[in-house]
C-alpha cells in the first residue's frame, strides 16, 4: 500500500539520478531545487547532463503521486538508454560497411 504523505520532488529525482552519474554531474544543471539553464545548451559542460536534467524536470510536473513519479523518470531513462544503444548499433553498422569497403 503506497504512503501518500511521502513527497518526492524533481529534486529528489534528480539527486537520486546524480549519485552515479559520472562526477556527479547532473548536480552543475540544477540548484537543489529548480533545473538552472532550461532555455540554452552549455557548449562547455556535460550535453547528456543537461539533456537528462531538462528532460526530467519538464516531464514529471504532470504526477504527483511519489511512486506514478518514480516510475515515470525510470521510464524516461531507460527509453533514453535503448535509444542511445539503437544509436550505437547503427553507428557499429556504418563503421562495418566502411571498413569491409575500405578492404574491398
């Protein structure tokens, strides 16, 4: 049975996200509270970072219950990592085709 007087905040989220990301990173793109830098990229930090960031604090708004929540950001960064390994399969693909024409 879910306990309803446990919030969980985009914060909580985000920090429970930060703890092993690489140099705990994801923290540079939001202040504790509220993602920071919403409207441009920072051409000198972490692009995935701030793609995680923006994405999270933008789609879970809409639920307020803590487990709808929780679930909802999961979802959110395991489609993103099928994504990102659809990407490199491609990529591993390309590079195949290339180098067998390279040889041939």
């Amino acid at each position: 049975m879910a306990n309803t007087e446990i919030e969980v905040s985009i914060a909580d989220i985000l920090n429970a996200a930060n703890r092993y990301y690489p140099n705990r990173y994801l923290a540079k793109y939001f202040d504790g509270n509220e993602p920071v830098n919403m409207d441009t990229f920072d051409d000198e930090g972490d692009v995935l970072a701030q793609v995680l960031t923006r994405i999270l604090a933008r789609s879970l708004p809409e639920y307020t219950d803590p487990e709808e929540r929780i679930s909802r950001a999961e979802g959110i960064l395991e489609r993103m990592k099928s994504d990102v390994e659809r990407a490199i399969e491609g990529l591993d693909e390309f590079s195949n085709e290339f180098y067998d024409a390279v040889e041939n």
